[in-house]
C-alpha cells in the first residue's frame, strides 16, 4: 500500500500559501500548525494515510481510539488562502517520507501554490530562555520577507540537516521550482519537551506576516504554567522529566508528547 489521499472534491483556491507542521524535535512545528488550524477556524478539506505511518493507534478525548493520519486544510485570509498540514506522525521509513512529499508537492501544484513554508525545531542541550526563529529555503527573496518580520537568516552552522518532511519538501518543491522555506525555533533536545514557547514565537512572526489576527492568550497562559513548574523543580532540586506536570490546564498538552518523531 502506498499513500491514500481523499480530498475534497470542487475545490478552487488563488495562489495558495502552504504551511506545514509535522511532529518533529520539541513538536515545535505541531504545535503551531494545530494551533494556527483551531484559532483560525481552518476547515479540513483532506487527508492521507499509509502503512508507513507508525504502526499504532492514538487513543481520543473521547477516549475513543484512532489511526494516525495527515490532514489538509484550507482558509482565506481576506483575498490569500492557505492550506495548512497537520498530523499525528511521520512516516517511519525514508523511502515513505520522499513518496509522502512528492504527494504533498503534487496536491500544491494542482492548486498552483507558489509558496511553501515548513516548520520545526533546532534540537539544543538546554531549555532557551529566549529561543530564536531561524529561516532557511531555497529562494532569497522569500527567505528575506521573514528576515524583516524577526527571523534569522544566518543558520549555516548552528544546524545540522533538516530530516523528514520539512527538509525534503524544501529541497524537492527546488526542482519543481517552488519557493520553500523553512521557520525552525530553537528549542530543548529532550524527547520529552513540548517547545511552547518556540512556536509562540513563530505564531508571531506568521502572524505579523501574513494577519491571521491570531489570540494567543491560551498559549502563554500554558507557558507561564509550565514556566511555574519547572521554577518549582529547579527550588526543590527535583530530579524529574521537565515538562512532567500537576496542572490540568497543561495535561491537555500530553499529546505533544506521546507523538512519534521522524525529523
């Protein structure tokens, strides 16, 4: 079995803007896609599913079981859409990551998309107290206009290859020449870390591009608990996991951390 893709059926978009958002080191990039589709009210318009998909299921709020999937989405931002990706993993293998990008660069071309932005994390031995957005792509104009909303351009050197989807559809949308970029945050290395505060940060600098008029009190409501938390650990010299947590607003988050990681 390769990828089944079902996908609505009719639909017309001008010029989209892609974003996706993968799990990945910290789920920086998860956490910002699933975030971006709820405070947007994004609607979904797809899915694609494969055996090479982790060979698990995801038990629901509904305590309700499900198979890992990928989704689509789309959303119109006053004359500009988007489509925007989320899902529960990576594929496992790397043959299955390249034939999972090829699809996504063919659904996008189909739609005459003309610009890809990829999302995730810089993996650091430390938790940053102020995390920097670093961007990278394949066009320089395009690498430019997030250079003048905050992000920095100058990664060579501070990060190594981008693995999974958010490296592959960079280097593969080149040849179809398409304009790609990649929002990568610096977060903690930790299997375990949920990176909230980097995807805050890159919330903002999509934000402040593109006015989704996002609100993003729920999301730092999170972060100052957790920042609480671990203020609490570090005082009593407890030698815990960093993101283990007592809050109920913050145990939501637990799905960030049980998800697979490929890239």
């Amino acid at each position: 079995m390769t990828w089944k893709l079902d996908l609505k059926k009719n639909l017309e978009f001008s010029s989209p803007i892609f974003i996706e958002g993968l799990p990945g080191i910290g789920n920086v990039g998860k956490i910002v896609i699933d975030y971006l589709i709820d405070l947007t009210h994004a609607k979904k318009i797809g899915s694609l599913f494969s055996h090479s998909l982790p060979n698990s299921v995801f038990v629901n709020q509904k305590n309700m079981i499900t198979l890992p999937s990928i989704d689509l989405y789309s959303l119109k931002v006053g004359k500009q859409d988007f489509i925007f990706l989320s899902g529960d993993a990576q594929p496992n293998e790397e043959k299955a990551s390249y034939e999972l990008s090829e699809i996504i660069l063919d659904i996008l071309e189909q739609f005459k998309c003309n610009k890809i932005i990829t999302l995730g994390g810089i993996g650091l031995n430390e938790i940053p107290e102020e995390p920097q957005i670093f961007v990278t792509g394949n066009d320089k104009k395009f690498i430019k206009e997030f250079k003048e909303v905050g992000a920095n351009p100058n990664l060579f050197g501070v990060v190594g290859p981008i693995i999974g989807v958010s490296g592959l559809l960079l280097g593969l949308s080149q040849k179809r020449k398409m304009s790609a970029i990649a929002l990568l945050g610096e977060t903690f290395g930790h299997p375990m870390y949920i990176g909230l505060k980097e995807a805050k940060k890159i919330l903002e600098l999509l934000d402040k591009k593109y006015k989704f008029k996002l609100n993003l009190k729920e999301l730092i409501e999170e972060i100052n608990l957790i920042d609480e938390e671990l203020k609490h650990i570090e005082e009593q010299g407890i030698s815990e996991n960093p993101l283990k947590t007592k809050s109920k607003k913050v145990s939501k988050l637990k799905k960030y951390q049980e998800l697979g990681y490929i890239g």
